[in-house]
C-alpha cells in the first residue's frame, strides 16, 4: 500500500506570527449541529481560513470551546460556544500576476528551477501581497498547479527564507507537483546549502539532532532543544569547507525541513550565521578586542546585509523520467565577496592582529 503524502508545503520559509492575538470570532453552535471536527467545522464557517492554519492557532491554545483550549481532532456538539483567536488577519487568497524578473537556470514541461534573490519573498502573506516569486511566476505561467488549501502557492512544494538566496524547484503539472511532494515527504530530495557561520569546529563533519519548534517567548523565531516532546523532529548534516579562524563556511544537507531548521540549529550549535540579526548572529562573536578586526567585521557586515545562506544544490528524481537530476548555483556576490574578504584576513594576519584590511 502507497502511504498517503500530506498535502503540505515543505516549512522552509518564514511565518512571521505576532505573539498577541489580533482577531476574535466567537461562534454558538446550533441545536442541531451533528458531531464533527472542530477544524472541518471552522473551515465551513470562516472566510479565507484553511484548516492548516486552524491548526496552527490550536496548537497555540488560540482556539477554545466553553473558554477551554481545544486540539483540532475535538468534536463539536451543539450549543458548544467556540472562540477563535488569530495572531494575523484571514489572509486575502487573490494572487495578482506581476512582471517581475526571474533568474531562470532550467525549464522543461513538467518543472522549473528558480535561483530566487535576496529579498525576495516566496509566496504573498498577510504583509507582502506583491513583489514575491508566486506573483511573477502568476505572470509567466497561466496554469501552475496548487495543493490544497494551498492560498495562492501555485508550483510550490518548498520555500526558503526571504533573505536567503539560491535553488527552489517549481512544479508546472499535478503529475509533477504530486511526484515532487511525494520526494520531500520521504527526504529523498538532495538539497544542500553553503553557509558561513561565526566559530570554528572541532571536527570536520558531523550531524545536529534537535527538535525544532516555535519559540514560546517570540512566536517570530524558531528554538531547537533536545527534547522529543517539543516540536518536530529536525535533523541538519555539515561539513566544513573552509574555516577562517573565527568564521567558518560550511556546508549543511537538510534530512527534513523545518521553518528556520539550518538557523535554529547553527544557534542551538553555537554557531549563528553570520549577520543573522534574527539569531544572533549580526554582532562580533567571535575574534580579537583590535578595533581595526571590528571595522573589518562591520565592513563584512555592509556587503552581506543578510544571514550568510545560499541553496547551493538541488537534486531529485525527474517526474516525468524518473531519472535523477542535479542542479547547481553559483554563490551570490555578497557571500563571495564577504568570503574572500575573510581569506584575506586570515592570510594577512600576524598574532591575531589584522593588517589594514577594510
């Protein structure tokens, strides 16, 4: 028997999620409601609303029955009184076409690979209607397939930060988005990002094993801890690349993939990327007290404005083949840039005190 593939988006992006609740709706059920769900019974009655996200605000105690909260698998009988809170206004589904510019590296009937920009968001949410890579995909292709409950994500089946740069694979058929979901529910998807990270490591290569999940503190943000009764399961392999004293580029292969999964767990590891403000990563971290090393970092700091993460690769079975395809990016020109800055430094440095590079 071929188990059923969730219809879901691989969590790679950012949900920003304001930790007050911002919209109330306050239901009675009717005498003769029959028994059913509360998520199917919430989806039926609120506009724009799918029952990912009715999850989503249950698993964050935003949904209650008689003041009480509620997982989505409760049964509502009638007169039960429900309350639901959202931490963001329904969403507006309509996905307006925009000719925006989009870097290209492979197209072909059933796919297409995208090497998305920084600053791009992937798909409209509540504060970015416009500007992203779904509303210029919309504009170039007329008939990209959506999964269900999908709000306005044609072709999509994983996404990647906003300021995060590199490879996303789009699907241009049903055939090839149900072939391509079915790869990354079963992590058959090769996908490796290049980082460059404040520390070095002690070791060359190894694998981080931490659950992830959202921080109770700052619903904007994702924590990873050791504990398997928080969050999902989130598991990050690295290598290093090329370490520069206090910075290190390294190389991370997703085994799942959780909103904000290499972040959290560089954080979890010690090692935030560089100039990830979100994850503490936009200060000096790491080096000497040398106010010319601090001039130097902050000067890094103006090229790269971003977290230091580019989907470098991306591989996966064809859907239409079958056959296995790799593709690959080149870095960006900030990370370049900020690298070979760093190689510089390392190879103009005499007792840790650098010499006139800015």
């Amino acid at each position: 028997m071929t188990p059923i593939v969730k219809e879901e988006i691989e969590e790679t992006e950012e949900t920003a999620t304001p930790a007050e609740a911002y919209e109330i709706h306050k239901i009675i059920v009717d005498k003769g409601q029959e028994t059913i769900r509360i998520d199917k019974f919430l989806a039926q009655k609120l506009a724009n609303i799918s029952r990912t996200r009715i999850y989503h605000a249950a698993k964050m105690g935003m949904v209650k029955v008689n003041d009480q909260p509620v997982e989505v698998n409760y049964k509502v009988k009638p007169l039960d009184v429900i309350t639901v809170f959202y931490s963001r206004p329904p969403i507006n589904t309509e996905l307006i076409p925009e000719d925006l510019p989009l870097n290209i590296v492979y197209e072909d009937d059933d796919v297409l690979l995208v090497n998305k920009a920084a600053g791009m968001t992937v798909h409209p949410g509540v504060a970015t209607r416009s500007g992203t890579l779904v509303n210029a995909l919309a504009f170039k292709y007329a008939n990209l397939p959506n999964i269900a409950n999908g709000e306005g994500r044609p072709g999509l089946v994983h996404r990647i930060d906003k300021f995060t740069t590199g490879l996303l694979v789009i699907a241009k058929n049903e055939k090839a988005m149900a072939s391509l979901q079915k790869q990354f529910f079963f992590h058959t998807i090769q996908r490796k990002y290049w980082a460059l990270v404040w520390g070095d490591f002690t070791e060359n290569e190894g694998t981080i094993n931490a659950n992830i999940g959202r921080n109770p503190s700052d619903p904007v943000t994702m924590i990873a801890m050791h504990d398997e009764t928080f969050g999902k399961t989130a598991i990050t392999h690295y290598r290093v690349i090329e370490r520069f004293h206090y910075v290190t580029l390294i190389e991370c292969q997703l085994e799942t993939g959780r909103t904000h999964q290499i972040r959290a767990h560089m954080r979890f590891a010690g090692h935030p990327l560089f100039n990830d403000e979100t994850y503490s990563g936009s200060s000096v971290l790491k080096g000497t007290t040398f106010s010319k090393y601090k001039q130097f970092v902050e000067n890094c700091f103006s090229i790269c404005t971003r977290q230091a993460l580019h989907a470098k690769s991306l591989g996966f079975k064809h859907p239409a083949t079958g056959e296995e395809v790799f593709f690959e990016s080149e870095l960006p020109d900030d990370m370049r840039l900020v690298i070979e800055k760093w190689r510089k430094y390392v190879n103009a440095t005499v007792d840790g005190e650098l010499l006139g590079i800015q």
